[in-house]
C-alpha cells in the first residue's frame, strides 16, 4: 500500500456508501463531507479501485465493522 489521495477518497467514499446506517450515522456525515469536494464517477465500484485502493477500501471496512 502507497499513499495515492485519489485512492483514498475512492476507497473511502466507497467504503463509507456502502456501510453507513442511515443519514444520521456518522458513516453518512463523513460520506456527505466527502462529496463537498469529489464527484465519483457514475460506474465506481471495487472493481474500477486500483490494486493500492482495494487494499484501503478493504482496511477501511474492516475498521468500520469494528466500530
């Protein structure tokens, strides 16, 4: 894993869509902050991540679960 920011905010916003509780988690307000300065691409999934993004998408679930 390298430090990409680009990745990062894929990953997160991935990550953070599909594991937030509703709109008022905290899942949600970090996903809506998120948006303020990046528009994802109409077909981002796990699959369009690079290799280094699904490492990061996937130590960013797993500290979700954890929560």
């Amino acid at each position: 894993m390298y430090f990409n920011r680009f990745d990062i905010v894929e990953a997160y916003y991935l990550a953070l869509s599909h594991c937030h509780t509703g709109q008022s988690s905290k899942e949600y307000k970090r996903l809506s902050q998120i948006t303020e300065y990046f528009n994802p691409s109409f077909n981002l999934s796990y699959e369009t991540l690079s290799d280094n993004g699904k490492i990061i998408y996937q130590n960013v679930i797993g500290k979700l679960i954890k929560e």
